[in-house]
C-alpha cells in the first residue's frame, strides 16, 4: 500500500512540475529568445502536447493506484471520490486541450496576418492558458488532500 501512495504521490508531482515549469520557465524562455513568432508558437505547442501527454498518463496511473488501494484499505472501490473526481477533471480539461485546442491554434498560427484568425488565435490561447490553469488548481488541491490523508491515516 505505501507504494501505491508513492506512485500516486510521484505521478501528481511529475504532472504538477511539469506544468510549473512549463508556464514559468520554458514559455517565458522561448517567448523571449525565439524571435520567430511562428517558430516560438510550434515550439511552445509541441512542448504543451508533451506535457499534456505525460499528464494523461500520470492522471491515469493516478486514478488506477489509488483505486486499487481503496480497495486493498476499504475494500470497496468508491469511483466518486472527491481525489478522483479532480483528477477526472483534470484528464477532462487536459484532453480537451491537447485534442481540440491545441490543433485549432497551430491551424491558425499560419494564418495569423488575418485579423479574424488573430482574433479567433488570441481566445483560444485564452482557452488553452484556463484550462492550464485550472489543471494546477486542481492538482495542488489534489496534492493537499493526499497530504492530508497521509495526516488522517497516523
């Protein structure tokens, strides 16, 4: 059972790390040094799609750890959790973002001297930084509520 707790503990560490340093290193970074407008852009999306890909895959290890170790403390597997509807929440907001999003921006990165894709470009980026955002809310309520568990359970 303590490596189920770890592997959830890590795979929330990894997907919240990475989405910090993403948002506070890496884009500011390539925005400032990449002078090309459209080559910064692709960077910063083939970046985004990565780390959208590594948080499905910690979201989904997550969901799996801890459900198999509901069962093994409780044994019962309550789907419902609050832990498991946030990260449901999380893989929900990250998918949109890496299957809808994400393609519909690089689509009208190369049209970008229109002013209506302009336009279209700057709220969907709008979308894509919410939706980031809300995943690292949830993911550090997520890391609160494992903190806390561990408290509750000594």
């Amino acid at each position: 059972m303590n490596f189920l707790k770890f592997l959830m503990l890590l795979t929330l560490s990894f997907w919240l790390g990475g989405i910090i340093f993403f948002t506070a290193i890496e884009a500011p970074i390539i925005l400032h040094y990449v002078q090309d407008r459209t080559l910064g852009g692709e960077i910063i999306n083939r970046s985004l799609a990565e780390l959208h890909w590594l948080g499905i895959v910690c979201g989904l290890v997550f969901l799996l750890a801890s459900l198999i170790r509901a069962y093994l403390v409780t044994a019962s597997t309550k789907l419902l959790t609050l832990p498991h509807f946030l990260v449901i929440l999380m893989l929900a907001s990250t998918a949109v973002s890496q299957h809808f999003i994400l393609p519909a921006i690089a689509q009208l990165r190369e049209a970008q001297s229109n002013p209506v894709a302009e336009a279209q470009f700057q709220h969907l980026h709008s979308w894509s930084v919410g939706l980031e955002g809300m995943v690292l809310l949830l993911a550090l309520a997520l890391l609160y509520l494992q903190a806390r568990d561990a408290d509750v359970r000594r």
